[in-house]
C-alpha cells in the first residue's frame, strides 16, 4: 500500500473528521460534523469540504477557516474530471498556497489506485498532496 492509498483509506474509513498534521500545518477533513471531537483554532488548520455539505460548509464559514471545496461544481477548488476504474483525472482550479509556500498552479492531476472509487475521498487525498507539495508522488 502506498501512502496515496494509505491517506486515501484513512479519509474513506472516517465517520467524521480526520485530522493530518504536518510539520506545525493542520488539515482537517470534515465529513460529518455530527459529535465534532475538537476545539478549532482558526489560523491553525485549513480544512477540506465536500462542497454538497451545506451543514459542513456553513460551519467552517461560521469558524472563519479557509478551506479547500471538493466537489463537481465549476465553483469548486478540486473537482473530479474523469474517472475509471483504477484511476481518476482530479483538477486543481484555481491556485492553492502550499504549506511550503509555494504556489500550485491550476492543473489536470492524473491518479492511479487500487482501492475504492469514492469521489470525495479521492479528491480530499489529492488535496492533501497539493497542500503538501507533493502532487509529483502521485501523477502516474
């Protein structure tokens, strides 16, 4: 198992929120704020959304933490152009400052996996990585 595929599994697997610390950078992937197990500190985190989740949405909106949508909107920052089985084309669509302070630009991400198709955990990965600075460890 990869770490696209270990990252991927962990965020698919959760009820909930998932937390991935980076250095001193938090991210936090919310699917459900139902039982929220932590205290936010705005400026501290950025967060990933599935932007249909009006409830999750607004919540992150009320918190002030800026955030990366998911979605299939044209509105969205990563939205999900194809996919087949055991790959997907995933686009940045707008430019996302990384945690090393640099800058990735708007681009087409082409994945590869060998585990489930779901949209949103898949998008939420490749987010992941581009926060990161490592889109190149997972374009096949």
């Amino acid at each position: 198992m990869n770490l696209f595929e270990m990252i991927y599994g962990v965020i698919h697997s959760s009820f909930s929120t998932v937390g991935i610390i980076c250095d001193k950078n938090i991210i936090a992937v919310f699917k459900d704020i139902k039982n929220h197990p932590f205290e936010i500190p705005p400026g501290d985190m950025i967060a990933i959304v599935d932007s249909e989740n009006t409830a999750i949405t607004e919540f992150i909106s009320e918190m002030k933490i800026p955030a990366i949508t998911c979605g299939l909107s044209n509105k969205d920052t990563i939205t999900l152009s194809s996919i087949d089985e055991g790959s997907a084309v995933i686009t940045l669509q707008r430019t996302v400052e990384c945690f090393d302070n640099t800058v990735a630009e708007p681009q087409e991400i082409p994945v590869k996996f060998n585990i489930g198709s779901d949209q949103f955990s898949l998008m939420a990965t490749v987010a992941v990585f581009i926060l990161t600075g490592k889109t190149g460890e997972i374009i096949n």
